[in-house]
C-alpha cells in the first residue's frame, strides 16, 4: 500500500507538470495575439497610402424597399456628409453631417453621431465596404452590394458643375468666410442623378431641384431650407435671397460663379477639398 500512495501522486504530478507548462505557453501565446491585435499597424494603411477624401455612391440592399441610395462624401478635416434616400418608399434625401474617426489600424472609419444604422466601413482602394451593426464583415450572397464606390476624378474635373462640393468664397463681390460659432463653411452640391441641389447656408440646410439649358443657363427650383435659428444669420439670409435670383453659372480654373444675366457674379465658389 505504501507503494501505491506514492505512485499515485507520482502520476499525477507528471501529468500536471505538462499541463502546467502548456498552460503557460497557451497563455503566452495568447498575450502576444492580444498584443499583436492591439499595436497600431506601423508602414502603409489606408489612411496614410490612399487618396480617400472625395465622394462615394451605391446603392446598398434594403429589406423594406428597392434599396438604399447612399453618398458619403469624406473630407480632409476629418468631416463627413452622408445622404440616403430609400427607393420606392420615400423620394426624401435624408441628410447627416457629423466627424468620422479612424481606427488605430488605420484601415475603417466610423461616422460618428450615427446610433440607428450601420456607420463603420472599411476603406479600400476606391472604394468603402460598410459593416454590419456588430462592426463585422458582412457575408453571404448580398456581401459584394455593401460596398460605395467613389466617383470618379474625371467626373470631378475643373469644369464639372455637378457632383462637386463647391464651398463659397464671394458674395457680391466681397469674401465670405467661416465665422466662429459656424459648424463648417457654407457649401452647395449639384446631384447629376437627380437634377437635386442641396447644401448649408450658415446655420440651415437647404435644398431644390435645378435645371441646365444650353448656354450654361441654370434654374434653381422649388427651393426650401430648414427653420433653426441662429446668432449672425445676416450673411445666410443674404446668400439664400442671391442663390434665388441665379439664372447662369461659369466655371474656369475649378472656379465657380453663379451670375445674373450678364452682371458681376453674385456667389463665387472654390472647389472643397
């Protein structure tokens, strides 16, 4: 009996020493996984080697309606616009502007301000891949629809009126510029899809349908804007009374003027970068 009470904790402290070390190496492992995980990616990402300010289009897979007809326009200064409309449910262009972030791998974003949908995409090559709620990789047969392409630099030359983010820089003559308490300068975009215009006077949204005729004649139509109210609104009330009376555009050198007749523009505007 003396024997096999020494042979059995003898055993069993031969098959724990093992144990013991392989738990510790799993371990160790697993600490240099969680570390690796963690590391800032160091060399190229998306966010250093892509060109991935612009503007991104789709039309993403919707369960209630024909789909959902997606813009996201990125910017330099880390802002974002995004515009969804749901087809054949709604003939609204619903409008969120906010800041995005950038992951410590550099490789997604997040809209921020956005908590009733998908806001993470992983930025690729020309194009975003959106992720589900989770921040996951969609799968299945729809995965390849998830994704916003973006528009074209030749579409986006310097005499391209629509699809550009024209930012305002003269009004009447004089220079306009970002005042303190403004979120972001004011700014227009001509939608070639839908003949829309939409864009932010100082303190409001606005938005309307437009027309082009040859000669560079522009119609403004239907034109309407949300009711906020703000401290300085002189210079929006200004501009939204001039937009009004615009009947033809010019544009040379990535300038853009917006004219009565053949008078002195009215509202000069620079292409956003």
């Amino acid at each position: 009996m003396k024997y096999k009470l020494i042979l059995i904790p003898t055993v069993l402290l031969s098959l724990l020493i093992p144990n013991y070390f392989l738990s510790n190496s799993l371990k160790a492992q697993n600490s240099e996984d969680i570390m690796e995980s963690v590391t800032p990616a160091i060399g190229d990402t998306s966010q250093n080697s892509l060109d991935w300010n612009g503007v991104y289009e789709g039309i993403l897979p919707c369960a209630s309606c024909e789909g959902i007809k997606t813009t996201i326009i990125l910017n330099q200064d880390l802002t974002f616009v995004q515009q969804v409309q749901y087809l054949g449910i709604d003939e609204r262009t619903w409008e969120t502007k906010g800041t995005f972030q950038w992951n410590e791998a550099g490789n997604r974003i997040t809209l921020q301000g956005i908590e009733q949908a998908p806001n993470q995409f992983i930025v690729g090559e020309n194009r975003l891949i959106q992720l589900d709620m989770n921040g996951d990789r969609i799968s299945g047969d729809l995965a390849d629809k998830y994704i916003l392409n973006k528009v074209a630099q030749a579409s986006m030359t310097e005499d391209s009126l629509t699809d550009v983010r024209w930012q305002l820089t003269e009004m009447m003559g004089k220079p306009v510029t970002k005042s303190e308490n403004q979120r972001e300068p004011i700014f227009l975009i001509f939608n070639s899809e839908e003949n829309r215009v939409n864009g932010f006077a100082g303190c409001n949204n606005f938005m309307g349908g437009f027309e082009l005729k040859e000669g560079n004649r522009l119609t403004l139509k239907q034109m309407a804007s949300t009711m906020m109210a703000c401290e300085n609104m002189e210079t929006e009330i200004s501009f939204l009374r001039t937009l009004e009376q615009v009947d033809n555009y010019t544009i040379k050198d990535g300038v853009l003027s917006l004219n009565k007749a053949k008078m002195s523009p009215l509202l000069v505007f620079t292409m956003a970068q």
